[in-house]
C-alpha cells in the first residue's frame, strides 16, 4: 500500500488544487456580480480497487498507468444551463496553469445510456520535492438535470453491473429524455432566473 501512497500522492494533490482553482472562477464571477457559470464543484481521486479493475480490463500494465489512465483524478462541474457549459470550457481553455489534451462531447454525442456530460482530459503540473510531476486529469462539465440522472444510473450500475433488465433500462433512457427536456426548458428562461438570483443575492447582503 505505501507504493500506491506514493504513486497516488500527485493525484491527490492536483484535485485538492483544482478544487480550490475552479472555485475561484465561481468566486471571481460572485465578486465581480456577475452570474457564475459553476454551481459547485466536487473532485476526487479513484480507489486502489477501481484502478486495478480498470487497468486489467483495459491491457494497462501497471508501468504504463500515468500516461494510459486519464481519470485517476477526477473533477466535476456542475451548472445550471447548459450554455453555462461552454463558458466553463472555454475558461479552463484559456488557463496557463492546466493544458487541455482531449475533449469528450457526450451532449452532442449523446451515449445510448442517455448519458449526457462534457469531458475535459488535462495535463495539469504538479510540484512535489522529487520536481515537477505532469498528471492527467479528467474534468467533467454537466448540468444538474445531467448529474442527477448520472448519479442515479452510476448506483444503478453497480447492482446490475451495466446489465439493466429492459424495464430498467427504459426507464433510465426516459428519464434522460425528461432530463434534456428540463434543461432545454431551462434554457428558455435562463436570462429570468438569473436576473432574479442577482436580486435575491443583493436583497441578503442588504
């Protein structure tokens, strides 16, 4: 367990300080009164477990885990509309702290599941007393109405290991349905709501 302490110690690292990074693009919008395209952020870095099973499934030797393994640490942003997602995209384009080596549109390209999420592979630096350690990270961008239904689906997975029984299956792909409906619907008024999110923050710090 000590060599997995210190292979994943990097990992660790970065998420702690992409976290606190990412928040501060919200911070930066609030301070500047403007409506903030991130809603909250969570990160963590896979179990031991996970990284094994995914390792033998997909032929990574253990040699090659760094470069062959993009989401040993994982971010996720939430939003709430889905215009929010290209904002946050094109931030995390422009930064000079983290480079963007791939993207995985997952809302155009909707998976059968119902799936919907943008992914963000980065190369992001990380300083440790051996020097600088380059890392991938993978950031995912979705909505709340995407979240939800992926957090169901993801507790789902777990009892039926992908292999949903037709009546679950279809309620899932309806349930994303439902889920895209609510975000276009969303999007309909998105300038409304944040006019009058912009009014209440005002009205409580009065």
């Amino acid at each position: 367990m000590d060599e997995w302490d210190v292979f994943l110690s990097p990992y660790r690292q970065a998420v702690e300080e992409l976290k606190i990074k990412l928040k501060g693009i919200r911070k930066d919008y609030q301070i500047n009164r403007m409506s903030s395209p991130i809603e909250f952020v969570t990160a963590r870095v896979k179990p031991v477990q996970s990284i094994i099973e995914k390792a033998s499934k997909n032929n990574i030797s253990y040699d090659n885990l760094r470069e062959g393994m993009y989401d040993i640490a994982g971010v996720r942003i939430v939003c709430q509309f889905v215009d929010d997602i290209e904002i946050i995209r094109n931030q995390i384009s422009k930064r000079k702290d983290m480079r963007i080596v791939e993207e995985r549109d997952y809302i155009t390209n909707t998976k059968e599941s119902g799936y919907r999420s943008y992914h963000i592979i980065i190369e992001y630096p990380v300083e440790s007393i051996e020097g600088q350690v380059n890392i991938l990270a993978e950031i995912q961008v979705r909505t709340l109405a995407m979240n939800f239904w992926a957090t169901i689906e993801h507790t789902l997975n777990y009892k039926y290991s992908g292999e949903y029984p037709e009546e679950i299956k279809e309620r899932l792909q309806t349930a994303a349905e439902a889920a895209n409906k609510l975000d276009q619907e969303m999007s309909l008024i998105r300038e409304e709501v944040q006019e009058a999110q912009k009014f209440f923050s005002k009205q409580r710090n009065l």
